[in-house]
C-alpha cells in the first residue's frame, strides 16, 4: 500500500538532505513537490491544501530554521501532521450489558462488505466474543449464501431468512441473538452501484427499527475520492461511528485513508490487508504514517510476532540456536510462524528501510510448500543434522518430495545460513528473541544485516583476491 506516495514523498526528503539549512525558499520547492505527491494518491483537494499549509508553517518555526538537518526534521513534521490527519487512534468497539451489541455495515455495492462483516466476526471470536453475523443484504443475488459460505469458514452462525423485508430480517435476527445467547451481532446491509434515495431509505429504515450500536461505513479504498464522497452522504443519513477500509492491501495510492477521516469527522476503526479472513487489522495512524515515510512499522510486527509465538517458545528456540541444536524441525516450526503472519514480503515491509527495496521482489507461499514437502522426506536424523545430507541422501529426498537435488542443496544453504542468522540473533547481535518481547531487539541491526550482508561477503572475497595476489608477487 502507498508504494508510489512514498515513492514520491522519499524523493522530496532526500532533494532537502543536502541542503545547509530549511528557508522559505527550499521548504516552498518541497512542498509543491509534496501537494503534487498527495493530489496524485488521489487525497481530496482541500485536504491536501490545508495539510501542506500546516506543514509549512510549522517547518517555517523559529527552531526549525536553526536545524543543521533539514530533511529529518521535514520528515518528522510530515509524519505528525500525517497522523494528525488520519487520527486519532479509536479502534474500540462500546459493547453493550446486556447484549447483543448490534453493529450495522453500510456501504456501496462491491466495497467488501460482506466479507468485511466475516472478517469483523472473526476479530470478535479472537477476542472472547460470540457474534451472529446477520444476512440482510437482499438485493444482491447469492449475498445470502456467500454470507453462510463465510460462516462455515469462520465457525460463525448466520441468520437469514427467505424474505424480502430487511427491517423483519434485521428485527427477528436481533430477537434469535437475545435467546441465542450471541453477544455481538453484525448486520450486513444491502448496497447499491451507487447511492441513491431507495438505498439510502432502506438502510435508514433498518437503523431505526434496530438503533444498532455502532454504525460502521464499508469504503473500498481502491474508488478514492468516490469511496470519500460516499462517506459523506452516508453520514449525513446514518450517524456514523467510524470507518473501514478494504482492499488497502491492492491500493498503490490510498487516497481515501488520507481523506475519509477529514471529510467525515469519523475515525478509521479497522483496514482490510488481504483477501483472507484474518486480514482484518486495527487502523492505527502512527503506524500508517511511519509506513506511508517508508519508515516500517515495528510495532505492528513485534504484535504479529507475539501471536504466533510465546516468550517460553521463544526461549527455547534461543537455548536451541544457542547451544546449535536448532534443526529443520524447528526452521519449519518458524517459515510456518511466517506465512501466520502475513508472509515473508509483508513481515520485511514492516521492518525499516526495506519497504521500498521489497517493491518488484516475488515472495510467495509456493517456495514454502517446496520446502515442506522436502523437510517431510528427511529423516528424523537427517532434520536434526542437516550436515548428514551427501549426495545419495539429496537424490532420495528429491525422490521422496517430487523436486530436484539442486533444490533439497538450495535449502540445506538456505537452512545454514538461516541458522547462522539466528545464532546471531540469539547470541545478542540484534539483542535475542526474548528481547522481541519486551521491547528491547534491534530491528535496524537485523534490517541492516539482512540487506547489507551480501556486499559484505563480496568485499570479504575480494580481499582475500587481493591478498593471494599480494603472496604471489612477493614469491615472485
């Protein structure tokens, strides 16, 4: 998401880092180039008028005019005034005692509402909940089914019902819940190509007859500045209690996450990453602002990190490194923790400075299905001690996994180095995993290794050119 604004915005900072000092002139050239920057993500208008001239006016203060840095100190403006924009964080949900609390999702036909609802039920499960996903979308044809499709998926039950009254649906699925014993119930409303007043009134009409809880607008961050002008006349009907934008994973731009916030008053709750149910993350716009810097997001993977692992799992996984007991079973245990996560390329995007290095690298999941099905023909022996794998061994893995010897070779270097890595990561280079989990690991060591490391091996070789060449000639 945003590759191209920051892109842009990298390009106006760097043009700035060589320049003694921030002027009127200097800060002026950089501020166009950053209004150029917002009005091609498709940031609406007004907004990016009034969010440049705030940038200004602070990068023109008397303290800044004194510092000797005056690209970090642009950077630092605009990452506040960014998360200013998009702010503040409000991502609770106000539940109701007693239950249900109803949550009503509104939006246009194609933003992602039905699966968003799925989506949102499945953020509620991880958190103790026991929602009832609500059917009420009658207009699109098969929405009913895609909806007890998601169910089935989720674990989720679904209430429909074989009739064309949504304010019925809605007021009978509310009664269902109650003796149910549900706590939480998502309705999904119908939604139109575009808006128009039968939409609106039905829609309208449902939210009285329920007074849901919460109201949250449905926007496709791919539409831009039509997914913000929706926001507004949705607003104007429903009294929203905040956004969620999906598809923010596809969008290049993300105009829309710059602008919603500011059109309508309301705050981002939650953004959809990904087409998979759990591809649901809380809006944070700290976090969007460090990302759209192209500064990562530590924070967010550090949280990813400690649900997939424990800090007693992974301290046993540092005695293992440690002590170099770590085997293909436990290398497995951790791309497994990967792919959880989001996978390899999205876990890097979050570490900074290599965001915008990952932009044309192809990282998908069919390398680690290769590497499983290699790792389950070994041996328990040959998992626990890779240095076992000559050459007969390498054919009958491959025999065994359907792939080549060159690729069971590949991954043996591959687990290698991996574990020198690791080793390094447990010794202390970067502070050791159990550090992950307190605060306290040195990402940018990691980051710096892991993009450096290459040019360091190539140096090393040359040198050692260099100093073989050096013996010969004093032999000579």
């Amino acid at each position: 998401m945003f590759e191209s604004l920051t892109e842009k915005l990298n390009s106006v900072f760097k043009s700035l880092s060589g320049r003694g000092r921030i002027t009127e002139s200097n800060i002026s050239d950089a501020m166009r180039d950053v209004r150029k920057a917002l009005l091609e993500a498709d940031v609406n208008y007004n907004i990016v008028k009034q969010f440049c001239k705030d940038v200004r006016d602070a990068a023109l203060g008397a303290e800044v005019i004194k510092s000797l840095h005056p690209g970090q100190v642009l950077i630092k403006i605009v990452n506040d005034e960014l998360t200013k924009l998009m702010g503040p964080v409000d991502t609770r949900i106000y539940f109701v005692s007693p239950g249900p609390t109803i949550i009503l999702l509104a939006g246009l036909q194609g933003c992602g509402k039905t699966t968003t609802a799925a989506k949102l039920g499945n953020y509620l499960v991880s958190k103790g909940k026991r929602p009832l996903m609500v059917a009420d979308d009658l207009q699109r044809p098969a929405a009913i089914e895609q909806l007890k499709v998601l169910g089935e998926q989720t674990g989720i039950p679904v209430y429909s019902e074989e009739i064309k009254d949504a304010v019925r649906v809605a007021r009978n699925a509310i009664k269902h819940a109650k003796d149910s014993g549900n706590d939480v119930v998502i309705v999904d409303t119908a939604g139109r190509l575009h808006i128009d007043e039968e939409m609106m009134t039905e829609v309208a009409n449902v939210a009285k007859a329920i007074t849901p809880h919460q109201i949250y607008l449905v926007c496709d961050s791919m539409t831009g500045q039509d997914a913000v002008n929706s926001a507004k006349e949705f607003n104007e009907r429903l009294e929203l209690d905040g956004v969620i934008l999906t598809k923010l994973d596809g969008d290049a731009r993300g105009g829309a996450a710059l602008s919603v916030k500011a059109v309508t008053g309301k705050p981002i709750k939650f953004i959809g990453v990904g087409e998979k149910l759990d591809k649901l993350e809380e809006f944070h716009p700290d976090r969007m602002a460090s990302r759209i810097l192209g500064m990562g997001d530590v924070v967010t993977l550090v949280e990813k990190a400690q649900e997939q692992f424990d800090a007693e799992e992974a301290a046993r996984f540092q005695k293992k490194m440690a002590k170099g007991s770590f085997g293909f079973d436990d290398f497995l245990k951790q791309m497994q923790a990967v792919k959880k996560m989001g996978g390899l390329k999205d876990m890097l995007k979050l570490m900074p400075g290599l965001g915008g290095q990952l932009k044309d690298v192809d990282l998908d999941g069919s390398e680690l299905k290769q590497m499983e099905a290699i790792v389950h023909s070994m041996t328990p022996k040959e998992r626990r001690d890779p240095d076992l794998i000559d050459p007969p061994r390498r054919r009958r893995i491959a025999a065994g996994s359907g792939t080549q010897p060159n690729d069971v070779s590949s991954l043996v270097k591959t687990f290698k180095r991996s574990r020198d890595m690791m080793k390094a990561v447990s010794g202390g280079s970067f502070g050791g995993l159990k550090a992950l989990f307190s605060g306290g690991f040195n990402m940018e060591a990691m980051s710096a290794q892991m993009t450096g490391g290459r040019k360091i091996k190539q140096r090393s070789k040359r040198k050692r050119v260099i100093k073989r060449r050096g013996k010969i000639k004093k032999q000579r």
